[in-house]
C-alpha cells in the first residue's frame, strides 16, 4: 500500500475541509495563492537539495514513485495540506479573536 500517498491526499483533502468547515473560505482568495506560491518557491530548492543529495531517502513501496525534479509528488500535496491547515487556523483565531 501507498501509505505516504493515502496520508498525503488526506492532508489535501482535510486541509480544504477545515477551509469550508471554520468559514474561513481561503482557497478562493487570490492573497492564499500567492502565499502559497511563494511557500512553494522556498520549498522546492530546500526539499530539492534534500531528497537530491540524497539526505531524506523514500521508501518506493510506499509512495507512488512520481518525482518533480527529485522531490516526490506527495511531499507538495504534504505540504500544501500542512500550511493550508496552519494558515485556516490562523484566520480563524484572528478573526474570532477581533471579533470579541
């Protein structure tokens, strides 16, 4: 089984459910895919030099084997799902805090 994968589509999936879930609706502001992209320009030369070294190594059984440059496919969908979930939560702590 593709464990690795199964988590990483889940982390997606969940991340845009708390999205919908807590009203924060970040997904449809042009300001999160911007943040979003610039995360991503950090990540790749970061994640890039660490799965090319090889310093992080992967299991093949349990990811899909898919490579952008020498990063696997899930570790974006990983990613995206971890600060996707960390920026919801934080505009929904700010917003409820300043509307107390």
């Amino acid at each position: 089984m593709k464990e690795y994968t199964v988590l990483a589509v889940l982390s997606v999936g969940l991340a845009l459910l708390l999205d919908r879930w807590l009203h924060t609706m970040l997904v449809r502001k042009g300001t999160f895919w911007i943040a979003m992209g610039i995360m991503f320009l950090f990540k790749i030369p970061s994640n890039g030099y660490l799965t090319g070294r090889p310093i992080v190594l992967y299991n093949a059984d349990h990811f899909l084997g898919i490579r952008l440059w020498t990063i696997p496919v899930e570790d974006f969908l990983f990613g995206f799902g971890l600060i996707t979930v960390t920026l919801v939560l934080w505009e929904y702590f700010v917003t409820k805090s300043r509307a107390a």
